[in-house]
C-alpha cells in the first residue's frame, strides 16, 4: 500500500510539472515579438464581408471577407524568427446573407463595389468574332453548341428535354457553370437544377446603344441582342475602358 502511495505521489508530481510546463510554454509563446506583430498586423489586414442585398425577388451578390489565422501563420513563420506578411495564412469570412442561400432569387447586377461587367451574346459568328478576345459569355442550344472555351457557355434551351440535352454536353465537356439567364420559358427548368438564375441590367440591341452608354455602371450585366451593329458594341466597349471596368465572365461577376 506504502509502495501504491509513493507511485501516485510521484504520477501527482509528473502530472503537474507537465501542466506547470506547458503553462510556461505557453505563457512565453504569448510573449512571442512575432505572435504579437502577427496579432497587431491582422487587425489592420482583416476585410470584412458584405451582404448580399435582397429586394423581394431580386438579388445582388454580397463579398466574401478575410481574416489572418493568427495560429497558422505563427507556426509559418516560427521557424524563421521574424515577421513576414508573405507567410500569413487567411481564413475566409463568408457573408451572413448569402447568395448560395437565396438561389430562387434572381440575380439583376454584380456587387458595385467591384469595378466590373459582364456581356452576354446571343449566337452571332460576327459579334462572336470580334469579342472573341474578352472573357464574354454566350448563350447556346442544341444546334449550335460549340466546345469553345474562349467563351463561358450558358444553356440557352426552353425546352425541358433540350435543356437537359445542352446540359449533358457541358457536363461532359466540364464547361458548366450552372447559370441560367432568364426568358420566358426556362425558369422552372432553372429553378429544378438549382442553377443561379441572372436577368440582365442592360439590352444592347440594334437601337438602344445611347441607353446603354448612359446607364453602364459597376455590376452591369449587358446582354447583346444578335441584331446589335458592330460599330455599337466597339462604342460600347470603349466606354468600358473609359470607366474603368474590367469585362469578366458572369460566373465571376457574381462569385461572392
């Protein structure tokens, strides 16, 4: 019993010097002058997320934020004794309205705080030609359906056997981003696969060029009708670049 009571006494011993060690180990690493620099500096680097914003049974994407992992980034750059913001590690902060959690809503712009818009062709070889090298999207069907990966390809079918027809090829050939851009006929087909349902802000056609310039602000979505002139979408382009706008596919514009 004595010998029973000796060893106990001497686990009681083990148990605390370990305890009393990590203490001390953790107690020096709160002094760490990195671990305080990474502390401080991720304060100032953090971005906080932005909403999306829901007007009835629309939607306008909100922004992902980010955070420094103050754990992740220590053991970085541990090793190395120093602070360097190269080896900081992010953590992703989702918004609290979400876009990916109001997919039956409709998606009218991306989120104006980033200085992008995107186009959207209806089939026309000629427009497609002279935009081929933008990241534009275009709307295709059964048949003209083309494996071309200078543009992003959106089902464009009414029907619901052809769109699942569209939808099979772009599956097979990994082009597809599960967006639909709304008529009058798809979107109950839309809403069954849980596709991102988008209705354009602006309609570029064979007379609405002047509309269009004028309205062109961060976020839009212009879908150029097939009957468009050429030398409107050159004017149309140049106005783009006049504000400063990057042309980006959709898939992108809406990414929170």
């Amino acid at each position: 019993m004595k010998k029973f009571f000796q060893i106990l006494g001497i686990c009681s011993i083990l148990v605390f010097s370990f305890y009393y060690t990590d203490k001390i180990a953790l107690i020096v690493q709160e002094k760490n002058p990195v671990l305080k620099e990474i502390r401080a500096k991720g304060k100032d680097l953090q971005v906080n997320s932005v909403d999306a914003t829901v007007m009835n049974e629309y939607i306008i994407p909100g922004l992902s934020g980010s955070k420094v992992n103050i754990e992740k980034s220590f053991l970085n750059m541990k090793s190395l004794n120093e602070y360097n913001e190269y080896y900081l590690v992010y953590d992703k902060i989702t918004p609290k309205v979400s876009l990916q959690d109001n997919k039956d809503k409709i998606i009218i712009s991306g989120n104006k705080k980033n200085n992008k818009v995107s186009l959207v062709l209806e089939y026309n070889e000629e427009i497609m030609k002279l935009l081929s090298a933008y990241k534009v999207d275009l709307l295709i069907n059964k048949d003209n359906y083309i494996n071309n990966t200078s543009f992003e390809l959106i089902n464009n079918e009414t029907s619901s056997k052809l769109y699942k027809q569209v939808n099979t090829l772009l599956e097979k050939d990994k082009l597809n981003k599960n967006i639909c851009l709304l008529n009058d006929y798809n979107k109950k087909i839309c809403l069954e696969d849980e596709n991102y349902l988008i209705k354009p802000s602006l309609i570029l056609n064979a007379s609405s060029i002047i509309e269009v310039k004028n309205a062109l602000e961060n976020g839009s979505i212009i879908l150029i009708d097939k009957q468009a002139k050429i030398e409107d979408i050159k004017i149309l382009l140049k106005q783009i670049k006049f504000q400063d706008l990057d042309i980006v596919y959709l898939s992108e514009l809406i990414k929170e």
